[in-house]
C-alpha cells in the first residue's frame, strides 16, 4: 500500500492502566487522511518501540517517501532513527 500523503506525524503517548501501570503507544499518522499507518504499544518508552513503529510503516508501504514530522523527544533526535530515515531516503521535521 502506498499512502497519498506526503507527511506523516509521529509521536509516543503514556497510558495509565490498573494501578501504577503504565503502557506505551507509538504511532505514525498519515496527514493526507488522517488514518494511521503504524503502531506499536509497549512496556517502555524507548528507542526500540520508536524504531518498531517506523519499520513496521515502511514494511507496509515500502514505496513512501514522507516527511515524517515528530517532536524532539530523544528517540526521534537519536543517531538509529536519523539512520533510518537515511537509509530509506525520508526527510525529518521536528517541532
């Protein structure tokens, strides 16, 4: 599947469950019709489900070139997923 946007917007949210649980969502929305093309929830809020996330969008549309859009949380700012935004030719934005 290829999207028809030319950005995607990503970000990590917390979710408080049970008492003193805490889960976490990364997901990657696509701007063009605001349907979400990955995500991924987990334990911590860590690189791995960050990079989790982002493979999994490019798995499921490997042709997709976006700007993807996030905010300067260190996962987005570390040297692993600057790679792989090199390595599949995507620009970054962050606010």
């Amino acid at each position: 599947m290829i999207t028809g946007s030319l950005q995607w917007l990503t970000d990590v949210t917390e979710l408080k469950y049970s008492i003193g649980q805490k889960a976490y969502l990364s997901a990657i929305l696509d701007l063009y019709d605001n349907s979400i093309i990955a995500y991924k929830i987990g334990h911590s809020n860590n690189n791995s489900l960050v990079f989790k996330t982002f493979d999994k969008a490019i798995k499921s549309n490997p042709n997709a070139r976006p700007l993807l859009h996030s905010d300067r949380g260190y996962q987005y700012t570390s040297h692993g997923f600057k790679k792989r935004l090199e390595i599949y030719g995507m620009e970054q934005s962050m606010s």
